[in-house]
C-alpha cells in the first residue's frame, strides 16, 4: 500500500521523554490546510497514494485536522490516526470525526507505554494520562473503529512487557491488534537515551517470553493479532518469525511535516524509509530481503556487533 506520512503540527498535549521529535519543536509553524490539500494532490498525482498516516505531536490538536480529514476522504483514501486518545474522551469530537471519516477505512493507533499507570505517566508526564488514554481507546473501539494498542520497547519498562501482554488480553477484546515496537531512538529520546535505549540482547528474553503468552492465548481460542516491529530476523528466535512485520522497511510514497529549516519546507516523495537492513552484516546475510532490520539509529547507538547475519 502507498502511503503518504502527513504532519500538520507538532503540538502535543504530553511531554513524553521518549518522543523522536526534537526539543521545541512544538514552536515550528504549523502547516496550512491549504498547504496540506495541495500536497496530498501532488502526492495523489504523482506516486498513486493509497493511504494517509496522520501523526504529529498530536494530530487531534489541530483545529484543520477535521477539514483535512474531509479532504482525504473525498480523494477515497484509507486513513491511520496516530493519537494518544486524550481528545477522545469526549465523545462529542470523536462523533463528530466519525461523521466525516465513517469507520471501515480508518485506523487509530494508540500507545500505551505501561500497564502500570505511575509508569505511564512517568513516560508522559501528564497526570491522569493513563486513565484518560484508556477511556479514549474505549470509545474508539466501542464505535466500531479499528483500534491499535502499541507498545514501545524502552529501558524502562521492557521487564514488564510479558505482565503488559497479560493485561492486553484482559482490557481489550481480541478485535484490537496489539503492536510491539523498537522505537527510533531520536530527538528528546536520544537525549535520555540512558533511560530509553536498550540492546536487543537484554529486551529479546522479554519480548519472546510476551509472545509465549501470546501463543497460549491462542491456543486457548483467542484470535488477536499480534505484530512485531522493527526487529532483526537475527536478533529473534526463528520459533517467533511469524511476528515479525517487514512494513516499515518499505519506500514511503510521500512524506510532509513542519520543519524550521526553510529549503525543506516541501513535500518528500518516494523517500526510503530510516529502518531496514542498511547495516554492513546485513549485507551478505541470508535473510536480509524478508528482515525488517531496524532503526538506523539504532545502528549508530549500539553498533553492528547487535546483528548476527544469517549465512
């Protein structure tokens, strides 16, 4: 599917210390609705778009987003929404959404960043955080959206993330797929790398012990569907390939978000994307075209001694 990655604005309503975003880039401009119309035409003429991915900051924020919502449908493409659902807690605003983008060609994808709510919030910092997000999600899935649940891998909680499978399966019901991400470690995250970054050596154990319960889950007849993302073939036991999505890796059809640098204030087409298998022992490795690989700076912070290439 060709995707066109769309930014409007980098205002966020949490401060999380993970974010890829850098220091203060909710002071850039935001971008017209005009500009955006004009560059999703171009996309839409120029690589055959299929799809939009809404992201930000929080794309909820922005009062264009609804009209530009308008705009993508009129065009017939099919829509993600990456959000923290804070805004959805009304439920007024989500109706009104809804009445624009009906829900068989729209996805929202939510992060919740721990099962444990103090831990959360210590990763959004904004009190309540936990609660609200979850209340958000609810009304998603209740009005027939199809909903992600997204948790990233981080230093700070990956011990947790068999016990945060756990509680996946008990809060939300088998309809809402459950991603599993190794994050681009940029912006405010590099600069708390030493709380955010961890080696795929030391967060695997606990990746592949969520997904043993995965496994059993379905075994005792539940049908959610489960990605993992952003991990190398070589970093994973084979018995757990099956998880493993290879999406990221591809080409992004087009790409527009707010910038403060003027010569690259423009729209991106056909750009390769920052994850994939662009390290040199993935070079020779016998699995280097069905592998996903990683981030490039997850390359950068740990080095290639983090791959094992398949012969």
């Amino acid at each position: 599917m060709r995707t066109a990655y769309f930014s409007m604005s980098f205002d966020c309503n949490e401060k999380c210390i993970f974010c890829p975003c850098s220091e203060g880039a909710n002071t850039i401009p935001d971008i017209s609705l005009d500009e955006m119309k004009h560059c999703l035409d171009r996309a839409i003429e120029e690589t055959g778009v299929e799809h939009v991915l809404l992201s930000g900051g929080e794309p909820t924020l922005k009062k264009d987003l609804l009209p530009f919502l308008s705009y993508i449908v009129s065009k017939k493409l099919s829509i993600g929404i990456l959000s923290n659902a804070l805004k959805f807690t009304s439920e007024r605003y989500l109706d009104k959404m809804l009445e624009i983008t009906g829900t068989e060609n729209l996805e929202i994808t939510t992060a919740i960043h721990s099962h444990i709510p103090k831990k959360h919030e210590r990763l959004t910092q904004l009190k309540n955080s936990f609660a609200k997000s979850m209340q958000g999600i609810q009304n998603v899935y209740e009005r027939g959206v199809k909903t992600t649940v997204k948790y990233n891998v981080i230093n700070y909680t990956y011990r947790d993330l068999p016990a945060y499978t756990d509680w996946v399966f008990e809060s939300f019901p088998d309809d809402v797929t459950y991603l599993i991400c190794n994050i681009d470690i940029n912006g405010v995250a590099l600069k708390n790398k030493d709380m955010i970054a961890v080696e795929f050596s030391e967060s695997t154990p606990f990746v592949e012990e969520a997904l043993d319960k995965v496994i059993a889950y379905r075994k005792a007849g539940r049908r959610r569907n489960v990605k993992l993302f952003t991990t190398p073939l070589c970093t994973i036991d084979p018995y757990y390939w099956g998880f493993v999505n290879n999406q990221t890796k591809e080409t992004l059809a087009a790409l527009r978000v707010p910038t403060d640098v003027p010569e690259n204030d423009r729209l991106f087409l056909n750009i390769s994307s920052d994850t994939g298998t662009m390290f040199e022992p993935c070079r020779e490795c016998a699995m280097k075209d069905p592998c996903p690989g990683t981030w490039k700076k997850t390359g950068e912070l740990f080095g290639d001694k983090i791959l094992s290439p398949f012969q």
